[in-house]
C-alpha cells in the first residue's frame, strides 16, 4: 500500500491503466471502505 493509491484519490481517469469498469467498481469500494471505518472510528471514539 503506498500513500499515492490509497490516499485521496487524485483525478486520473485519463491514464489508461487506470480506465476501465474494474478500476471504477474497486474506487467506489475504496471510499466505501473508507467511509464504514470513518463510522466505525467516530463510534468508537464518541465525540464530547
């Protein structure tokens, strides 16, 4: 894992390898993933 990938995502649809169903499916599943541990975290740590 390195901090380019799986940091922001950056807008580069232009690059070939990048385009594609699989890559789009796989960003959305990231910021899912994102997102549920974001959740996840903030239930843990309740805010004051």
């Amino acid at each position: 894992m390195n901090e380019q990938e799986y940091g922001t995502p950056s807008p580069i649809s232009n690059v070939p390898w990048r385009s594609g169903p699989h890559w789009a499916m796989l960003d959305k599943q990231k910021k899912i993933h994102f997102a549920l541990a974001h959740i996840a975290e903030q239930q843990r740590f309740p805010k004051r």
